[in-house]
C-alpha cells in the first residue's frame, strides 16, 4: 500500500489478536515486533493520526504500548490518552452511570467464576469471560447461563474465539471518538 504523506489519515487498530497474538492468558499478550514498526512509522507521517483501541483497562494498554505520538483508547472507547499523556473520557457523564451499571450486571457474573476452567477478567468497562481453559461441559454451562442473562436483558454480549466480552456501560462511541481524534492539534 502506497500511502500519500499529504492526504490527512485516521489509523484504528485493535490490540489483542491485531496488533498481538492470541496468548493463553491476557497478561501475556504484548506488541508483535512488525506491528511496533508499522505503528511508529505511521505515527511519524505528519497528517496521520493512529489510534490504539482495546477493550482493555487504558492503564493496561498504557504498559504494553510504550510508541510515542499514539492515542490508546481503552474501554472500547470509553477513555483515551493522547500523544501528549492528556486522559479524557469519551463522555465526561459517564462515571455515575457506569458505577450504577457495575452494580447491576457484576453480581450476575461472579458466579462464573465457580465454573472449572472459566476466567473473569474484568476491565473496569467490560467484563470477559475467558473459555480457553474450560473443559467442554464447562464452555456449555457458561454460554447457556450468559444466554439466559441475556434474553432477561440483564445485559448483553458478544462472543469471540475462547471469550465472551460484556460491556457494562455503553456509549455510540464511533462519532466521538473521530471528533476527539481529529480536533488533536
């Protein structure tokens, strides 16, 4: 791909799976070596902007992406960091609510963990629910009782490869999040 260095570019990229392998456990993902490059050499082009979008704790993006010039947006969305180590959220009402909705969906989810081979992970915005480990029956008591929360629209998910992701507070963050990105002096 030839990029144009004098057309204004917005870069998006996941982290855990794109820009890191899948690992066994989620303390051990780090940057693939190529993918380091890549982001330092985009970041070097004056009108490209690129982001770091994880539904990560921001904390926990911070320590594993240490490239100057990158916004990291952790939460799917919900907080950023921008080049300049300047923290936002995506909607500075947000707290209170999420502290509500915390209250509601956790206590659902802690039982769970009483499930061999099932692991919480909880990101402070979202909650997974790792399967990797699980032995089969285990994989099956956990979809069917996540199902079940979600038809009572207790909350919802999504399902990924060996994870279930639930977000415990929810925003259209697609708008806001350009709008933040590109205002970036």
């Amino acid at each position: 791909m030839k990029l144009d260095p004098c057309r204004a570019m917005l870069w998006f990229f996941d982290f855990d799976g794109t820009i890191s392998e899948f690992v066994l456990s989620p303390a051990e993902a780090e940057i693939h070596p190529a993918c380091r490059d890549l982001l330092r050499d985009l970041a070097a082009l004056p009108l490209h902007r690129v982001a770091i979008l994880s539904s990560r704790h921001l904390d926990d993006v911070i320590s594993r992406v240490d490239i100057p010039g990158l916004f990291l947006g952790g939460g799917s969305g919900m907080e950023w960091r921008r080049p300049t180590g300047e923290r936002f959220l995506a909607d500075p009402n947000q707290a209170s609510r999420l502290r509500t909705s915390r209250q509601a969906i956790l206590p659902n989810l802690r039982i769970l963990a009483q499930i061999p081979g099932i692991e919480l992970e909880d990101k402070k915005w979202s909650v997974a629910v790792h399967v990797l480990r699980a032995p089969h029956v285990s994989r099956n008591l956990a979809e069917k009782y996540l199902c079940g929360l979600r038809d009572r629209r207790i909350l919802r998910f999504f399902k990924g490869r060996e994870v279930y992701e639930i977000p415990i507070f929810c925003l259209d963050l697609r708008l806001m999040t350009c709008h933040h990105l590109k205002r970036e002096p």
